[in-house]
C-alpha cells in the first residue's frame, strides 16, 4: 500500500499536460535526448523515486519563476495605460545604426535608412514596449523593465544630432498643419513646436551633408578615397539643388584592382565601391570591412567571417567573429565542427551558470515537496 501511495503521490498525480510536456522534451531530437534528463530523486521506503523535471531551456522558455510573475505584472500594466507608438526622422543620406543592447533597436539597424529621392526625409515608427530581464545586484532576482518606444526611438537623435529626431506619434503626424504647430514637449526639442524642430532638423541635416562634401574634397586633393557617407552627402545634396554639379571623385574608382563587377549573389552588375549590392531584392554585403566602419551591420554579421582573423583584429571585433576565411580551410581540413564566437561562448557560460543554478534550486524544491506529500499520505495510512 505505501508503495502504491509513493508511486501514486509522484507519477500518478501528475496532470496529463505535464507529462505530455515532459514526453515532448524527451522525444524531441537531438536537443531533447540528454538535455531533457533534469531529474530529482527522493528515496522512500527503500526505493529510489525518480522526479522528472521540464527542461524550460530545451522549450525556449526563461527558467526564472520570478520574473515569469514580474514580467506578466509589467505587461498587465501596459496593457492598461497603453503604449505610445514613437517615430524616428532622418534626412541623412546614410543608413542610420545603433549598437544598443536593447534588440528593436539593433533590429532596426538597416530599416531606417536614407531618404528616396523623392522622399524629404525617411522615418521608422516603434510600436511596441520592450520587456528585458535585468538585476540591480549579483545576488538579486531577475526583474521586467520595461523600454518604451520613444525611449528606443530617442537613441538615435542622441547618435546622429544633425539631421535626425524623435517624438511621440507616427509618420503621418508629419503631414499634419495642426500638429506641426503644436509645442513639443519631447526631449532636446526645447519647447519648439514640431514644425520647427522639423525645419531646424533638415537645415542641420544640409550642414552635416555640406561638411562632408568639404571633407572629400580634402581627401581627394590628397589622393586618398573619399568615404562611403561623403559620397552619399555630395549625391544628395546635387539632387536638393544644393551643388550644380557632382564631384568627380564620387563616381571615380581609384583601386581598379578590387573593381567588382557584379554582385557574387545575384550575377548582377553592381554600383562599383558600394559595401552591399546596388540592386533592387538583394542584400548581399560586398565589402563587409566597408559595410561595417559605416555602420550598415553590426559585429555579429555572419558576412564579417570573410575577412581575415588580422582585419578583425584591427577592427576590435575579433571576439565576435567566430571564424574567418583564413580559419575555415584548415577547420575543413581537420573535419572539426566549426566553433562560436568568444562572445557567444562567453555568455553562453553565463546563461549556462545561471539555468545550473536554477535547475538546482528547483529540484530541491521538488524534492522537498514529493518528501513532504510522502510523508503526509504515509501518515494517512497508517490511521487507516
């Protein structure tokens, strides 16, 4: 009967969707098998009882009870006041990035690029809160902070203060007579109306274009290669009327001997010096040196393993480049896997110390509980 009672307490009591769960994990492959056995055990009666645990990380699930209950607090709360949409403008000729840790905005990198030409300035509209893990101690509980989209969207204003700003409110407010003669209150507007700060924004804009016109003149005065934003600033400014003619260092290619052709992805003739395809569907990354010193990606870009370890080295990315060209032939010699990045490993053994520790924890708790419903049920059936 104790027996019965033991097995009963553990295996037969558990709810069918935990079991199905704790199937799901053990029959999914390759990451289930051996992942998945996460076990406590409690000895009752001279058995060994065996607790099966779910493997959250093998589900893709955050481990952490805790911040489970915060973060559903702090969603419940957005849900209630509401969240206020946030738009970025640019009249920058050039693609607008930002290494911040918070992951819509390095999402974002790429997406809000330069004005079209017939365009008088590009925007990108933040929509929604971000929600991240975080602890204001080594010792504290994980909690929810929460990131508003003006938050997110005020990062880039503060990175590029000439020719770009933030605020509240969508694209189509731009168009809006009524709004732009509205006092903003957002921060840097310095309680300017909107329209204002859009002029002020598009006249800052023409400066920083001008500025860099002047410093590829320099540069090709001094036989050096005009940068990747000088170029783009001397093409925008001839299209607003602001030179009569292009430089002719802007279409000019010094290095005949790195001339590309065509793109190595879509087999068409690309603009010659771009970092990234010319063509309308392709986004192949030419030159991932290039592409990365104007910040058109980021150090995790998979192109950048094209380059050599010694350029990524002098760039001071090394550690998040897993493997280069340089590294992979041998690697394919040798048979071996090839490997993640420092980085990666780094906060791969991060994450690994704290499910460890989590996982621990948990299973003492289970332990504890099993212990404490034995003992309970034994106790019943003994006054039976």
């Amino acid at each position: 009967m104790a027996d019965k009672l033991a097995y009963g307490t553990t295996l037969a009591d558990t709810p069918a969707e935990v079991t199905a769960e704790r199937a799901q994990v053990v029959a999914s492959t390759p990451q289930g098998q051996g992942l998945a056995g996460v076990s406590a055990h409690v000895t009752y009666g001279g058995r060994d009882i065996e607790i099966g645990a779910i493997n959250h990380k093998a589900l893709g699930r955050p481990t952490d009870p805790q911040f489970e209950r915060n973060r559903a607090s702090v969603q419940s709360r957005l849900n209630q006041v509401g969240v206020a949409w946030a738009t970025v403008v640019s009249y920058l000729p050039i693609v607008l990035h930002t290494d911040s840790l918070l992951i819509p905005s390095r999402k974002s990198n790429g997406k809000i690029g330069p004005p079209k030409d017939h365009k008088e300035y590009a925007t990108y509209t933040f929509k929604d809160a971000f929600i991240e893990p975080g602890r204001r101690g080594a010792d504290s509980p994980l909690l929810a902070t929460d990131w508003h989209p003006i938050q997110m969207a005020n990062e880039f204003p503060k990175l590029y203060p000439q020719g770009v700003f933030a605020f509240r409110g969508d694209a189509s407010d731009l168009t809006n007579p009524e709004w732009l003669k509205r006092v903003s209150n957002e921060e840097g507007h310095f309680g300017r109306t909107y329209g204002e700060v859009l002029e002020d924004t598009r006249k800052a804009s023409v400066l920083w274009m001008q500025e860099h016109l002047r410093y590829g003149n320099e540069r090709d005065r001094q036989k050096q290669e005009p940068t990747l934003p000088q170029k783009a600033a001397a093409r925008r400014l001839l299209h607003l009327g602001f030179i009569k003619q292009m430089p002719t260092w802007v279409e000019q290619q010094r290095d005949t001997g790195v001339k590309i052709t065509s793109c190595p992805k879509c087999q068409k003739p690309s603009e010659p010096g771009a970092p990234s395809c010319t063509n309308a569907g392709c986004d192949y990354i030419i030159d991932p040196r290039k592409a990365y010193e104007i910040s058109a990606i980021g150090e995790e870009h998979l192109c950048l393993e094209r380059l050599t370890r010694a350029e990524v080295k002098e760039m001071g990315i090394s550690d998040y480049v897993a493997e280069t060209s340089d590294e992979k032939v041998d690697r394919l010699a040798a048979g071996i896997p090839k490997p993640v990045s420092v980085a990666a490993m780094r906060l791969q053994d991060s994450q690994d110390e704290y499910h460890s520790t989590r996982r621990k924890a948990e299973a003492a708790e289970a332990a504890a509980a099993v212990g404490a419903a034995v003992a309970k049920a034994t106790k019943k059936t003994d006054k039976e």
